[in-house]
C-alpha cells in the first residue's frame, strides 16, 4: 500500500463540494484541499427544491474542482484516483457529480470511486482524527438517523433507525413551524441558547421499548401542539421550545446511543469508541450530552469538526481513498443511486 491521494465530489443535496484528501500508506488522513458551496437560495422555499439544486451543481461543479486543485497546489496528474457521491440523495445532483467524475477519470486515466455518501459520513472520523476500526457510529443527518458498528470499509451492521423522521428532519421542521427559517438546525441550537428547556413537557417516543430504533414524528407534532396552545408565540417562547425540543432530542440520543452500546458489548473492545458523523453532530449540546454518556460508560468519544459534519466533499474523497488503498474502484458505467443503504 501507498499514498493515495483522491479529488472527491459530493452534489447529492444542496452543497456543491470539491476537496482533495491525502492517505497515507499508515493509514493517517491529510485534508489537501476543501471547496463547499452552499446553495443558500432553497432558503426562500423553506427547503431544498431538487431542480433548482441540480442546475446549480452544474454551474459551480466546475470552479469549485479548479479551486480545490490550486489550494492543494497539485494537477490532475497528482491524483490517485475520482471520487463522487454515488448515491443515496436527490437523483439530480448525483448525476451531476458522478457524470462529472466519470468524465474527469476517463480523460485523465484515473479509477473512479463510487461512495456511498452515508459511507462518506461514517469514514470521515479517521480522516480527522485517530480512529481504528471497530467502532460504534451514530449517524444523525438529514435524512438519516442509524446506529451501526463500523467493522472495517464496507463493513457495516446496523444495530438500530429512525422508524420515521431523520432526526436532523425533526430539527428542520420544528425550525419551520416556530419560524426559524431552513436549516433548521443550527436555527434551533441558536434559539435554544437562551430558552428554558424545562418549559415545555415533549415525549420521548419509544421509552420502553427494546432495542435501539428511534421515532421524532412524535415530538414534531407535539411541538406543533405546543404551539397551536400558546396565544401568541413570542422569541421567549420560541427560544423555550426550541431548548425543551432540544433537550428531548438529547435523552433520545443518549438513550438509544447507550442501548446500542451494551448492545454490542466486547465487539467494541475493551476500549469502546463512539463516533458521531453526519449534519446534527455539530450541534454543541448534543455534543455534551453524548460526552456524558461516553464518560459514564468509560467509552470514547470522537466527532469530527462541525466542518467536516455536514456535507463536505473530503469525506467524498476520503471514503474514495479508503477504498482506493484497498484495492476497490468502480467501472465507468456505474449507475447513480436515489437510494442506497448502508
Ligand atoms: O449531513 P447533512 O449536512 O446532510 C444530509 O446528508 O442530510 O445534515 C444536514 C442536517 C440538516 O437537517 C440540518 O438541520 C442538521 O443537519 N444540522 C443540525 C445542526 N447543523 C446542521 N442539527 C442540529 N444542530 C445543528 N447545529
Ligand atoms: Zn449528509
């Protein structure tokens, strides 16, 4: 094994992403270069609108790679190999990033790396940080919320899910039924700040159940609710609801996050490891209270840079190098995927 060093594109939602990592035969991560574009204009329709965000994928793809390959001061010549979002997420913008990757690999000799994106979010801890497989992720975005054990690249067992709502989806609507605006995540974490996270008395849905499944459709047509009581809905209030909401998410995290924790018991080692990946784990809160969790269970935990947390195009290259360094590459006509579990 040697130095792999991979441009990777992410264009399945709505940031348009081009970053250059390096691995290195040890297997430690470099972050050459890492351009991201957000399409801020879904903001006006309080969500991503997918025509929209395909169309400003094919207007911005093409800078951002020049960009990224001046900051890294490298040539098409220096890589190892293309990677792009294959697939899960919105069918337009992975064909922009795949068919633009495809292009660049055949016109340059390169192989091409296919990425699962949710693979992109559950790799990317052992770019920024040391983290040896095996270990338990908690993956929380937009569209996904899941527990896996992480056994090596590719190598994934799914120990728990959302049975509705993601739980950055839950962040996004409340957002929008208090008037937050979109994202809605960090909207929330801003105007939780300053609320009262007793106020409002929210469920925690699936107390008592077994296993590590999670549910916020619940909690979002509470929230709802309280809102419909309330008279008029001023910034105190909303700032309380958005802490009770908050809060509601972090027992359901740290609750099921523990369960899947003695779930899988000695597979993790003596020395257990937490990792957090995906847009909600740079929430600062639900930081805290994973970290007490972790603290309470002699476990470690490890999130990457709130940078690295929501779409990126360095865990597109990074999961692409971690593939590439074992061998794994994809032929030129692989198909793009609306959906694709881990
Ligand atoms: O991983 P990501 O960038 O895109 C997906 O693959 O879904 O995650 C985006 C999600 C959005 O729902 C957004 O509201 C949420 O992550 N998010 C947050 C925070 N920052 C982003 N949720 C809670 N607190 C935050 N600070
Ligand atoms: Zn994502």
């Amino acid at each position: 094994s040697r130095d792999m060093i991979v441009l990777g594109l992410e264009t399945s939602c709505d940031e348009t992403a081009a970053a250059i990592v390096r691995r290195r035969a040890d297997g430690t991560g470099e972050l050459l270069a890492n351009q991201i574009l957000s399409q801020m204009d879904h903001a006006a329709y309080g969500g991503v609108v997918p025509e929209l965000a395909a169309r400003a994928h094919v207007t911005h793809l093409d800078a951002l790679i020049t960009a990224a390959l001046s900051e890294a001061k490298l040539d098409f010549t220096d890589l190892d190999g293309i990677a792009a979002t294959a697939g899960p997420g919105l069918i337009g913008g992975v064909l922009v990033g795949l068919m633009t990757a495809k292009g660049l690999a055949f016109a340059h000799g390169l192989p091409l790396i296919g990425v699962n994106h949710l693979e992109g979010h559950a790799l990317t801890a052992r770019l920024t940080d040391e983290a040896p497989f095996p270990y338990l992720l908690l993956l929380v975005s937009g569209g996904h919320c899941q527990l896996l054990i992480v056994e090596g690249v590719g190598r994934y067992e799914r120990l728990g899910a959302t049975i509705d709502d993601a739980v950055g989806e839950a962040f996004d609507k409340t957002a929008k039924m208090m008037g937050l605006g979109y994202p809605g995540g960090p909207a929330v974490e801003k105007a939780a700040a300053s609320g009262n996270a007793d106020r409002f008395a929210l469920p925690r849905p699936l107390t008592g159940r077994e296993g590590c499944d999670f549910s916020f459709s619940g909690l979002k047509t509470a929230v709802r609710k309280a809102l419909l009581d309330l008279e008029e809905v001023g910034p105190q209030d909303k700032a309380d609801l958005a802490a009770s909401f908050q809060k509601a998410v972090g027992d359901i995290l740290a609750r099921q996050t523990g369960k899947a924790l003695e779930m899988a018991g000695a597979r993790l080692g003596p020395a257990p490891r937490l990792v957090v990946a995906g847009g909600v784990a740079a929430n600062r809160y639900l930081r805290t209270r994973l970290e007490a969790l972790c603290q309470e269970r002699g476990a470690q935990l490890i999130v990457p840079p709130p940078k690295l947390c929501t779409d990126n195009g360095a865990m597109i290259a990074w999961a692409g190098a971690e593939r590439l360094a074992l061998g794994l590459s994809d032929p030129l006509d692989l198909a793009a995927r609306a959906r694709w579990p881990l």
